[in-house]
C-alpha cells in the first residue's frame, strides 16, 4: 500500500486547501486555515499555522513582521543584526526578548521564530491554564538561557545543540500575580500540590503544538528541572 510520510502531510494538506480556494470562490477559509494569509500570533493552531510557523526560519523579514503586528505593549524585544558572539556559532535572524505579557527573570537573545512561537505559546495556553487551573494570573517565567555554543548534551555525533544558534528556550519555573513559584524541580512529581503538578504536565502537553522539540523531566535526568523548547524535528514530545 502507498504511504504518504508524515513530513509531506502539512505540505500537501496546504496545497489542497489552496486548490481548493481557487475551486471554491466561495469559500473563505478562515485566516488559521489560510494559506496565504499572514501569520497573526492569535491565530489558533492548525496544521496551516504550523506550516507558517515552519517557514519563519527561512523568512527573517517575514518572522520581524509578525513580531511587529503585536500591539504596542505586548512585547518589547529589539530585533538584531546578525553576529558571531562565539566562533563557530553564528547567530542570524535573532531578537532581544525583554518581556512579553509577563516578565522574564532576564532578557535573553532567541531566535525570531521561538520568540513567535513562544508568544502564542504564552497567549494561547500559559496563561489560560494558569486561570484556569489555578485561578491566577502568571506573572513571569524563570528561564535558564537560549544560547550556549555547544554539542548536544551527551551525543555520541558532535552535532550541534539548537541553543548554538539560540534555537532554544529552558524554562524552570513560572510565577504567578499571588506570589507563588512553581518549578520543574519542586513540583513536577509533587502529588501534594494537585494543582500545580496538573498545570505543569498540561504546560508540557501544550507546548507540543507549539514547537517542534519538547523535552520535560520524563525525558532525562539533564531536563529534569527544566523544560527545553526548540523547534527542530516535527512534534518530538517527551
């Protein structure tokens, strides 16, 4: 029997529904099933916004402009020239990130799609499972970096981690507007604390929709207080 791989479902899926327009004038596809409507960090994700996500990495321009359409206030990060902070680790298509709707523990420089793809991340499932979990606004995120010029951890091929080209985000801790301090460490296997052990396992599953890469403390021990983001691979989620 033929079989389609999986890394041509989202590209053919796309190609259909662009035929399909054309086929049916009448139709109009709503902006997160539009392929050729521009990316909106409220846009629900589809397998289309998925696509789009994808195709910042090789659009710079693109990946700015999404930035840009957030409204004033949302976000304060300064886009960046592209440099070499460490030789063999060039740094293109990066931002600032200073804060977002919630503060950082301190800015950090990303690349222009985790930066997007952390947004709606934030928008779209952070904080509703923050308010709906625990009836409380989050306030901030505790991360631990996005670039460090090195291998990956522990492999045997020398290739290069996403955090070289600061394709990559840890996060160990998420506050909220009551004071409370939730971390991966403290509270991720803490059947004391329901809740909070609830809201970070459903953070977990979230982000899979989100970035490509997802590893959490079930992973290994080197994550075991940490969640790392990145968007290698094609919903890599443990």
């Amino acid at each position: 029997m033929f079989r389609i791989q999986k890394r041509y479902t989202i590209p053919l899926a796309v190609a259909a529904l662009v035929v399909l327009s054309f086929v049916q004038q009448w139709w109009v596809l709503p902006a997160n099933w539009n392929p050729g409507a521009e990316l909106d960090v409220n846009h629900a994700m589809t397998p289309v916004t998925r696509w789009k996500l994808s195709r910042l990495s090789k659009r710079p321009q693109d990946c700015l402009d999404v930035l840009a359409r957030i409204p004033a206030g949302a976000i304060d990060y300064m886009p960046l020239e592209d440099y070499t902070p460490v030789k063999g680790c060039p740094l293109t298509n990066v931002v600032r990130l200073r804060s977002t709707t919630v503060a950082f523990n301190r800015p950090f420089t990303v690349s222009c799609p985790i930066a997007v793809a952390w947004v709606m991340y934030e928008r779209q499932a952070l904080a509703p499972l923050a308010r709906e979990l625990l009836q409380v606004e989050l306030s901030q995120v505790d991360h631990l970096g996005s670039f460090s010029c090195r291998t990956i951890a522990n492999s045997p091929t020398n290739r290069m981690s996403a955090h070289a080209s600061a394709s990559a985000l840890d996060v160990a801790a998420f506050r909220f507007a009551d004071g409370r301090r939730l971390t991966l460490a403290g509270h991720w296997n803490n059947p004391e604390r329901p809740a909070e052990q609830s809201f970070l396992h459903q953070a977990h599953q979230a982000a899979c929709r989100y970035f490509g890469t997802v590893l959490g403390p079930d992973y290994n021990a080197a994550h075991l207080d940490h969640f790392h983001f990145d968007n290698r691979g094609f919903r890599y989620c443990r």
